[in-house]
C-alpha cells in the first residue's frame, strides 16, 4: 500500500522557478522508483522524471531545466523546476512502482499515484 501526496504547486511568471514535493507513505521507500509526470488540459499524462537510486531520466522538453531528487531517510521525492515556460502549465501528479531492471517512462508502468498539484506558468 502506497499513499503519495504533492505540494507546492501555484502560479510563476515565465521564467521562475518552482519546487515541488511529494511525500509517500510506504514501508522501504527506497525499494520504489519515483517519477514526475504532468497533464495538460485537452492532452494526454505526459513523463517529465524519474529517479532509481542514483540514476535519473528526463523527458527531452524538460531536460536541463528541470532536476528530480530524493530524501529516502525523508520518504520525499522532489522536482526542482527552472526556466518555466508557458508550456510547463499542467497539473504535475507523483508516481510510484517497485523497483525493476530500468526506469520506466510510462504510465502504464506506475501502479501508484498522488492527486496531482496544479502549476500555471503565466506569459
């Protein structure tokens, strides 16, 4: 049983920067991959990061300007966003699975899920 709960979502000029958590409660946090994904009004739950102990993986229109990272003594997941862009609007949800062999970047391959925190990039 996994319970993920987001924060710090809000409205950033273009060009800002946010930071976002997730707290999970789950018993051997370290034992799950963490990712970031986000949606779009009218558009499909896109992948934005995820981390596996220390490797990392980026979709290609985040990457450079957005870091995923980890507290596992914490059971935090975070999602440092710079350089926003009008684009970035979306409601960004936390997800969990067991750990496996690679990153999934799906989001078939996630069984667990917050409610989602809404971030609204302003031009």
């Amino acid at each position: 049983q996994v319970q993920l709960v987001e924060s710090g979502g809000g409205l950033v000029q273009a060009g800002g920067s946010l930071t976002l958590s997730c707290a999970a409660s789950v018993r051997s946090f370290s034992s799950y991959v963490m990712g970031w994904f986000r949606q779009a009004p009218g558009k499909e739950r896109e992948f934005v990061a995820a981390i596996l102990w220390s490797n990392t993986v980026y979709a290609d229109s985040v990457k450079g300007r957005f870091t995923i990272s980890r507290d596992n003594a914490k059971n935090m997941v975070y999602l440092q966003m710079n350089n926003l862009k009008p684009e970035d609007t979306a409601v960004y949800y936390c997800a969990a699975n067991t750990v496996g062999l690679r990153i999934p970047r799906s989001r078939n391959e996630y069984d667990y899920w917050g409610q989602g925190t809404q971030v609204t990039v302003s031009s």
